[in-house]
C-alpha cells in the first residue's frame, strides 16, 4: 500500500512541477524554474557548510552556480538553440 501511495505522490509532484515550470509566458523564466532544484538543493548543502567552514560553503556554491548555469544551458541547447540559429540565419539575409 505504501509503494502505491509513495508512487502516486511523486507522479502527482512530478506533475504539479512540470506545470509550474510551463506556466510561465516566457522561456527565460520556464528555465529559471527548471534548474530551480539545483539551486534549492544548493543552497540547503552551502547552509549545512557554513555551519562548519565559510571556505567549504564558498567552495560548494561556487559548484552550484556551476551547475545552474550547466542546466539553464543544456536546456537552452534542447529546445531553443535551433530557433536562435535560425533567427540569425534570418537576420544576416536580410542584412545583405
């Protein structure tokens, strides 16, 4: 019963979280709230740190902005580069 109910929570999570990331009119905004977890997850790990060492938290969110910035880009890349390519293609025949 637990394996059943555990299941349908996080598909409902799952769900509820692709719908809060797809609400948003624009796509910079739909990309800040994809990559949001890293940032969530992130922060609670430099709040853990600093509580032993300023150096290791610095460290660690030197790592998550890192990584941030490596999701925003993968996902740039998968739904968005082929249009920007094909807007600049657009751009440069129409300059010349």
């Amino acid at each position: 019963m637990f394996k059943i109910l555990s299941g349908f929570f996080w598909t409902v999570g799952m769900m509820i979280f692709a719908f809060w990331i797809m609400v948003p009119t624009t796509h910079d905004e739909r990309l800040e709230r994809a990559c949001k977890p890293t940032q969530w997850a992130g922060g609670f790990g430099v709040s853990l740190l600093e509580v032993f060492q300023q150096e290791w938290a610095d460290g660690f969110q030197g790592a998550v902005d890192k990584t941030d910035y490596t999701c925003r880009h993968a996902l740039w890349n998968m739904f968005y580069k082929k249009d920007y390519e094909r807007w600049q293609l657009e751009q440069s025949r129409a300059e010349n």
